[in-house]
C-alpha cells in the first residue's frame, strides 16, 4: 500500500455527517434511519433552518466543509465555531491550498456561512442526540485503531468499510477514515489532492430486540432479488464496470444503479476507487460466508 492509513474520530465529525444525512433528502429512503427521521428532525427545527436547509444542496461548496471539520484541531461544534470564527480569510486560505486549487467563490461568505449553520444545527439538533451515538462510535474508532496494526493494509480498509478498495494512485499520499451513524449504510467519500476523507458506514445498531442485526437483514434482504443474484454470478468472473453491468443485465441504468447499491449496501461487493472515481465492482464472497453464521447464530440461538 503506498498510501498512509488513519483511523479518527470526534464528534464534530458526526455533527457534519447528521447534517450531510439531512440535507441528502435523495438518500433519505436508503438510510438505516427511521423513514420518518427527517421529518421528526424538521419538527425541531425552527421555521428559518427548517427552510434553510430545504435549500442547501450536497455540492462542491459542501465538500469544503468537510475538509475544515478535519482541518479544524477542535472536537466539537462549539469548539469548532469558536476556531473558525478566529480564522482569517488568509488563515483559510493557506490552510486549505495544500488540499485543493480551487476554493469558495466567497470565502467570508462561505466562513459565516458554516458558522450559522453548524450554531443552529447544534443547538436545534445535534447537542440533543442520544449519547449513545457517540459513544458507540468511539468505540468502533477504538477497535479499528487497535485492529490496524494485526491486519494487511487491503484487507483492513475492506472490512473497515464494508467492502471499499482505494486503489494506490499518484495524488493519494493519506486516506482518513472516519465512522459515521446518521447516513448508514451509505459511505460518503471525499478526495482533495493527496487526501481522501472516508466517512464510512459504521454498522452501529441500536435497535433493541432479539434479531439480526440490521446490516446482517440488509445482506439477507439484497440477496432476495434475480438481477442482484446476477450480478453477483457475473463478478464472479472477475471486476466490471458499471457500462459493462449494465449490458449484462439488459436493465435500464437507473435500475441497474439501484441494484448495485443494495448490494454495495450490504456489503457483497468491493467498489474499487481512484480518488472519488469509482471504477470497477467486485465480487465480495466472504460476505456470504458470514451472513450463513449469522443466520445459523440466530436459529440456533447463540
């Protein structure tokens, strides 16, 4: 592996990635969260964040954010507003040139911007999160920080991330991977030069009851449908692409799409990356293997 490995957590980070998950209303249906979650969310909100964030949009400006969370040596909201309200836009600037040629149209605008939305989201939201979400994600930090060491660099990052492989390319010198709650099972993946920022789903479940868990369902659930099961056959033969997927099964690309998702979802297939290019998919076969146990687990009782 030719690139450096960090495993870090605060809980800024899930402050942005809960604020991610709200603002990605096209991701809402896919989430582990409760369907009704963004709308019980809204009802806390008042009226001018509620309308507010109905207006925001994940794009390259969005993106920024992300890097200032892990630029920022603070780890909370307020510690992080209090940072950023000191920052100059000189300050920004150089902190940010080593990551990315380009930056804010308006970079004052942008700063006040961030500071207004990450108050109001922490008070109205974020500071009122069961602690047992961050709780839950330190401790998935911790044993993947203590689990680095005993396992080879590729087979860390896929079981890390249930099934990601970041190819070794020139402009990745450092890859952070961060867990997030708020939008499983979905990854959120952000590359600036010779940085790549991985919000990866966590697989933390806090549903109480005597069941699988609900990444265990999820896998069991994938598997339940003829393309999927197709899919699956035709990456045994080794990595395609998207088009060539697509060709293979005949289907429209939305759907195909939708298919590949499940399935990355569960984790039954490597989704190989250079940078934030997604370039071929793989067949994940050890998935399978654990889903048998966890089903005979839960039959049998263990």
């Amino acid at each position: 592996m030719d690139y450096h490995i960090d495993i870090e957590f605060k809980p800024l980070n899930e402050a942005i990635s809960s604020l991610h998950t709200y603002i990605c209303r096209k991701s809402h249906k896919k989430l582990d969260l409760s369907p009704s979650w963004a709308q019980e969310t809204r009802i806390k909100l008042t009226p001018d964040l509620a309308e507010w964030l109905d207006q925001l949009s994940i794009d390259q400006e969005w993106k920024y954010a992300f890097l200032l969370v892990h630029l920022c040596p603070e780890t909370d909201v307020p510690a992080f507003v209090n940072w950023l309200s000191k920052q100059g836009m000189g300050e920004l600037y150089e902190r940010m040139s080593p990551y990315s040629s380009n930056f804010p149209v308006d970079m004052s605008a942008f700063k006040e911007k961030i500071l207004k939305l990450f108050t109001m989201w922490q008070e109205q939201y974020f500071e009122h999160i069961s602690p047992r979400i961050l709780s839950s994600l330190e401790e998935v930090a911790a044993e993947r920080k203590n689990a680095k060491s005993a396992t080879p660099a590729w087979q860390f990052i896929d079981e890390t991330t249930n099934g990601l492989i970041f190819e070794p390319i020139a402009s990745l010198s450092k890859l952070v991977m961060i867990p997030q709650y708020h939008f499983q099972p979905i990854n959120v993946i952000s590359h600036f030069n010779q940085l790549t920022l991985c919000y990866y789903s966590a697989r933390v479940d806090l549903s109480e009851g005597d069941f699988l868990s609900a990444h265990d369902y999820r896998i069991l659930r994938s598997l339940g449908e003829k393309s999927r099961l197709k899919i699956l056959r035709y990456l045994h033969q080794g990595p395609r692409t998207f088009i060539e997927i697509h060709r293979h099964l005949k289907l429209s690309k939305g759907i195909t799409h939708d298919h590949i998702t499940k399935l990355r979802s569960a984790g039954l297939i490597h989704a190989h990356f250079e940078g934030e290019n997604l370039t071929v998919y793989s067949l994940r076969a050890g998935t399978l293997d654990r889903l048998q146990h966890a089903i005979m687990d839960y039959i049998t009782g263990k």
